[in-house]
C-alpha cells in the first residue's frame, strides 16, 4: 500500500515559546450548523458565539504548569447518573449472553514486546553526602495517583541513636521539566528514615517511621512536617520497620521490639497530632515454656479480613494477629468514674484505657488510681498513666493467634494478592520466596536461591498469576505461574548492586520501580506480556493454589 500524506507517523515533541509581546488574545472559535436529530420530532438550531478572552503575559506566565479542574454541578450529575443506570446494566447483563463477545480481547495498536528501563533516579547534588554519611535507600513508596514515587534514605550502620541528618526524596516523573537527577522535593529530617506509606487518598501526605522510633508526618507539596510522636517505653523506643494506613485513615506501626501501635492523626482535629497512640499490641511467643517478644520486621493486612494481619519476624517466624481497630464509643466512661475519690479520668484517657487489653484493665486502673493518690495528682491523663509504669505485657494483648511455617533467616516482605484474597508472599534473608494461603499453616510453593537474600516481593496489580522479586545480587526476578510454575521467566540485571526494595506502581500499572545499592531507583516500564491480563488467568491461578 502507497503512503499518503494523512498516514498515522510519530513524531518528535515540539515546544512552542510565547512569542513577545504585550498582550496575548485567545480566541474560542466555532460554527452556525442546522443539524437534525433522527427519531424526534424538532429540529434544533444551535448557535455558536465567538468570544475573546484578553490575557496579558505575565498572567500567562502565573499560571502555566496548574491544574485546572472542570467545574459541574453534581445534584444534576448524580441525577443523570441514576436515571441512565438501569439502562446501561441491562444492556450490560445483556450482552454477556452474546456469543460474538465470548472471544473478545482488547488488543491495543501498538504492542510493548520489551521490558525497557526508563529512568534511573538520583539526587545528583546530595551525592557526596549520600557517600560521606553511608546514607542508604531504606525504602520507596509510588503515591495514591500514581505520579510521585518517594525514597527514603537512612544509615545501616548504627552504634545507638541516631542522630543522622538523612532525607526523602520525591520525583515527579510524569511532571514537564521533570529530571531523573533532581528531585521534585526533597526533606531534610534529623534521623534516619526505616520505613514509609503514602496516604491511601491524599497523594502530598506521607507517614514516615523513623530508627529511633518515631513517627512522622509530611505534606510533601509543601515540604513541611504536620506533626511527630515521642519516643517512650509505651510507645516504640527502637526502629519502626512498617508502617500501614488502615481503612478509617488511622496508621499502623510495627516496631523491632515487638509493639504494634495504632495511631490517629486527625481524631476530631484541625491540626494533626501523633502526642500519643490510641491502641497497642504486643508480639508475644510461647518458647520451652517462657515467653519472649517477637521483633517484627514486616506486616501486611488481609484482604479477607480487615482486622487480620501477618507479620514476618527477625528469627524468621511467620504469624498471624488478629488485630481489631480502635473503639471509639467511650464505653467504659461510667467504669472509670472515680470522681468519689477526688480523681478525674480525663476523656482521652478513657478512650485510651478501652482500648488496652480488657483482661487486666481492674489491675491497671488501680495502679494508676494508687500513683496518682500518692502524688496528689486529681486530673488523670494519659501522661499520667505512662509515668505509673504499669506492667507493658499487661497493657498491650498479644494479638498473635496463628503460626505458619517458618523460614530459616529474617523476613523482609510480606505481601497479599489483590485477586485472591487468602493468598500471600513472603521474602527472606534465606534466599526463598514463599507462597502462602492464609488458613493453611505449610507453604504452598518455595522458589528458592542460593547465595543471595531475597530482600523484597510483590504481586502484580494487573495479572494475577504474576509476581516480582528482588535480591541481594540486584536483580529482578518476574515470575509467571501462566508460563512456569518452578522459577522465573524474566531476570533483569543491575551489573551486581544489591537490591532493596520493589514496588509495582498501582495507577500506571506498566511500571515497576527498584530501589538499588548507591541510592539509586530504577523504574522500568513492563512489556504487554507481563501485564495484560489473560483469558481465565484468575481460574487458573486458583487451580494451581487448591
């Protein structure tokens, strides 16, 4: 076939400057058409008015680069919504009995055959400093839209507190002047960084778990810190290694020592505050008939039940914790009502004592009762409490209520299927992937590799039968159940720098960030292949873990 001038072509980006000038006129143009509509009973004219907007160049320059959202009424939206929505179904339910969609794959035009690196991110002017300070990427997080991909950075090397200047960057990569070198915000913190999320709606709002034990929050558009707990024997007193947001947008944090507290930023207030948690658990194990702490390493929440958690473990312990969420209702206001022995249990120390473990709560409310006596203390908050130091293991329940099979070294990773709901992975130091389901104690499937610590795994966002991990030689290992059950069908390599950290981006879901030795994160973008779903793909995964 000849080519035409109106062929399809691709063609380099081309960048138009403001031509000088004083002013600068938009015009909106359009048509005066007669047009008629088939099956009614008018005809309609519809009129097009020119218009002119004047604009000068200086507000043209204020406001290049912003957002601008479309402004709707939405009552009437709503409206419409739900008047054409039995319609749709209809058609929809519909058209599933016909046969000639039966075989219908969306295919796009041009098909990605290769898996490519796209960019390699770096903070060139913090480089000497990353060297000099042994600073380390510790962690990465893609935000809620899927645009800003965050690092944090922090020193593996530590005798004590930390008292490291370190940073988080953040790139925009999708941003115009956007430059794999240069960080779209960078924050400067006065500790090293272990761990963080992003906030699961808000995309500037950043929780942020720290080596000393402290928890911060961040707005990045404005590169400014919201708020920050304290360290205490209640709370965490060493490193956060996982932070969660749960469903009512309270956090979640795991500390090495073994405490997982719930916190809630914005309880009932303009400003955020992280003063004090609201709930805690203590990690507990049972071994030769004594019992020790579990140093939690990493957590994940079920997709079967919100309240389930599993945890991985420094001693490589896999386990599981029944977690409930913060009661709210003030239901043990008239139980700790002292007032007829001069005390005052103030309300958000009511609501903190709810949620402690219920079994103890006489034997804790006494304690602090008898400290507060001692020291004429009439107004008791929860400050109060804390300096009583009453017994940690009786404070805080042990959430553990299940075991599954153990690996041999630490576990890094924990991460659930988004297709089927009891499914799970694990990383470890051992050098094994394992696949789990969450009411069977053994294994389902071990891939495993010698010499190299599989340091992070996580499932596909599009494909079900997929997963990816990473490993301390550097590389990437994608897996698909689809093509082979028994080991990877795709390596990518990183000439030997060890590899931290993995995240699949859950909005452009062709692309896969790694974090690497060197503070260095590499988003590769994934081939169809790897991320089209195919036809009763979902079954088939569900077959191999019956």
């Amino acid at each position: 076939m000849k080519e035409g001038i109106f062929d399809d072509f691709n063609d380099k980006e081309q960048i138009f400057e403001f031509t000088k000038g004083k002013q600068t006129y938009i015009r909106d143009m359009g048509t005066v058409t007669d047009y008629k509509v088939k099956n009614q009973g008018t005809t309609t004219k519809k009129e097009c008015q020119d218009f002119e907007q004047q604009i000068d160049q200086n507000e043209l320059q204020q406001t290049k680069g912003k957002l601008y959202i479309m402004q709707f009424d939405q009552n009437k939206l709503s409206q419409f919504l739900k008047r054409v929505l039995p319609t749709v179904i209809k058609e929809l339910d519909e058209s599933l009995n016909l046969k000639k969609y039966h075989s219908y794959k969306p295919i796009s035009e041009v098909q990605k055959k290769e898996t490519e690196l796209v960019y390699i991110l770096t903070n060139a002017q913090n480089k000497s400093i990353e060297l000099e300070k042994k600073l380390e990427i510790t962690d990465i997080q893609w935000n809620s839209n899927g645009l800003m991909i965050a690092a944090s950075y922090g020193c593996l090397e530590h005798m004590g507190q930390c008292s490291h200047t370190s940073y988080i960057n953040c790139w925009n990569i999708f941003k115009r002047d956007f430059k794999p070198d240069k960080p779209t915000t960078v924050i400067e913190t006065n500790t090293c960084n272990m761990c963080m999320q992003f906030h699961p709606t808000k995309p500037n709002i950043l929780a942020v778990g720290s080596f000393n034990g402290e928890l911060y929050l961040y707005d990045i558009s404005t590169n400014s810190e919201l708020a920050h707990s304290t360290i205490d024997e209640y709370y965490h007193r060493e490193s956060i290694t996982a932070v969660l947001w749960l469903q009512d947008e309270s956090i979640m944090t795991l500390g090495c020592e073994g405490k997982v507290l719930i916190w809630n930023p914005e309880r009932g207030n303009a400003e955020f505050s992280l003063q004090n948690p609201l709930k805690g658990c203590y990690l507990v194990r049972k071994k030769e008939s004594q019992t020790e702490s579990v140093g939690g390493v990493c957590i994940s929440q079920s997709n079967e039940d919100p309240f389930s958690f599993i945890v991985g473990s420094e001693g490589g312990s896999v386990l599981r914790a029944q977690i409930t969420p913060i009661n709210y209702t003030m239901t043990k206001q008239a139980y700790l009502d002292s007032r007829d022995k001069g005390l005052i249990w103030k309300e958000e120390t009511i609501l903190f004592m709810q949620n402690l473990n219920q079994k103890c709560l006489p034997e804790i409310k006494l304690h602090v009762e008898n400290y507060c006596k001692e020291r004429k203390i009439n107004n008791i908050f929860i400050q109060q409490l804390v300096n009583s130091k009453p017994d940690i293991r009786k404070m805080y329940a042990n959430p553990i209520n299940y075991a599954y099979e153990a690996h041999y070294g630490t576990v890094y990773c924990i991460n659930f299927s988004p297709f089927v709901k009891s499914a799970f992975i694990t990383a470890s130091m051992d050098g094994q992937i394992r696949l789990y389901l969450q009411n069977t104690a053994r294994c389902l499937a071990v891939y495993e590799y010698i010499q190299t610590y599989i340091l992070s795994a996580q499932f596909s966002p599009t494909r079900p039968c997929v997963f990816a991990a990473c490993d301390s030689l550097g590389q990437i290992l994608i897996f698909d159940l689809t093509q082979d059950t028994q080991q990877q069908v795709v390596t990518l390599k990183n000439d030997g720098q060890s590899a931290s950290c993995l995240r699949f981006n859950q909005r452009q879901q062709d692309l896969l960030a790694c974090s690497y030795q060197g503070c260095e994160v590499r988003i590769y973008q994934l081939n169809d292949e790897l991320t089209q779903p195919k036809d009763n793909e979902l079954k088939e995964l569900q077959q191999l873990l019956s």
